[in-house]
C-alpha cells in the first residue's frame, strides 16, 4: 500500500491530478480507517496507464473508453491508433518547422560568408 504522494512521485504526475482521475471515476483507490487514500498494486497499475496514455497525448475521454471497454480491443486499438495518427501529424507539422528554420539559418549563414 502505498501514499497518494509516493505515486506522484513514482508517475510523475500531480497529486492534484490523482485526485481527479479519482473523482472522474477512472481509477478505484481504496481509502484506510482514516479515509486516507492507500494505493494498491491494482490503482498503481490503473494510473500508470493513465499516465502513459496522458503522457502520449490521449485525452482522457479516450482513456475513459479504453477503460470502460477492457475486452473490447478492436475499439481499444481504433482509439489508441487514433492517438498514434494525431502524434504523427504534431511530429510532420514539428518536422516542417525544423525545416523552415534549417533554411532560414542557411540563408542567414550565407549573408555571414558573404561579408567576411
């Protein structure tokens, strides 16, 4: 069993954001005498999960219905190569912009060579 804080450290996530993973019903973290939240084995895997799947850019709707749908893998699959396509198109827009750049550092080195 372990703290909510020792997760957060673990996941690299907020205690805050936890809390609202909790509260939006995407992972069950059982509570001691006190009330105070104790993650098992079975919440840390939940909100490793989560985390990952925030981490790659998955809106949490989308975790909700891979969650929701654990034996449903086609639509797990759709939803995750959803995400995939989504990551491959930031990266060819990213891609364009290192090229833009890369041409305009050229332009601006061959002003340089220029002048000397």
């Amino acid at each position: 069993m372990v703290s909510i804080q020792e997760v957060a450290e673990q996941l690299g996530v907020s205690t805050h954001a936890l809390r609202y993973y909790e509260k939006e019903g995407l992972i069950a973290v059982p509570r001691d005498a006190h009330g105070t939240r104790i993650f098992d084995e079975e919440s840390i895997s939940a909100t490793r999960f989560i985390a990952t799947c925030r981490q790659a850019g998955m809106s949490l709707a989308d975790i909700r219905t891979i969650l929701d749908n654990p034996d449903d893998h086609a639509l797990s699959v759709d939803v995750m190569e959803r995400a995939r396509r989504k990551i491959e198109n930031e990266i060819a827009g990213l891609q364009q912009n290192l090229e833009h750049l890369d041409r305009r550092i050229q332009e601006h080195r061959s002003h340089l060579d220029g002048t000397r």
